[in-house]
C-alpha cells in the first residue's frame, strides 16, 4: 500500500480502521496520528473559540475516494485503539 504523508506536519499517516457501525461507510482511514500535529494541536483552540467544545480534529485520507479532510476527536486518546501498527505488503 502506498505510504502518504500529512500535509500539515509531514509525518506518516496511520492505517485507522473505522468501526463497523460507524457511519463512514469505509473500512479504514489514513490518519495523522500525531499530538504533535500543528492541525491537530490548533483544532482544540479552533473549536473552543467557534463552538465551544472541547474537541480537535485530525488529518485523514480516504484512499476509496481519493479524499482528504478532517475527522473530528474528542479526546487525545481517540482512535489510537483503531490503529493498525503494520502495513500490509
Ligand atoms: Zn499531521
């Protein structure tokens, strides 16, 4: 699989898969994982000062439709279970 990079700090994106009942309708995402993630890290301020909610979002890719944009978290643990560690070769 190919290997993409977050558009906002550079680093690796994570194969995340979505839960089943989850309404994405894809089974994975490619996601910047990072806490260091300037997208990220600005995303709690960003929705504090809009809507204020305490909540982020990070970098994802969707390789079925060849799409980015963000995925909403609520907390920094978020989805760090869903994350597949090893690519498939
Ligand atoms: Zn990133």
């Amino acid at each position: 699989m190919e290997k993409r990079k977050c558009k906002y700090c550079g680093g690796e994106l994570k194969k995340v898969l979505m839960p089943p009942q989850s309404d994405w309708g894809v089974e994975y995402f490619l996601i910047c994982m990072s806490d260091d993630c300037p997208y990220y890290v600005q995303g709690w301020d960003w929705m504090m000062e809009r809507y204020k909610v305490k909540a982020s979002y990070r970098y994802k890719y969707n390789p079925e439709k060849d799409d980015d944009g963000p995925i909403p978290v609520k907390s920094p643990t978020d989805m760090k279970d869903w994350v597949v560690v090893q690519f498939e070769s």
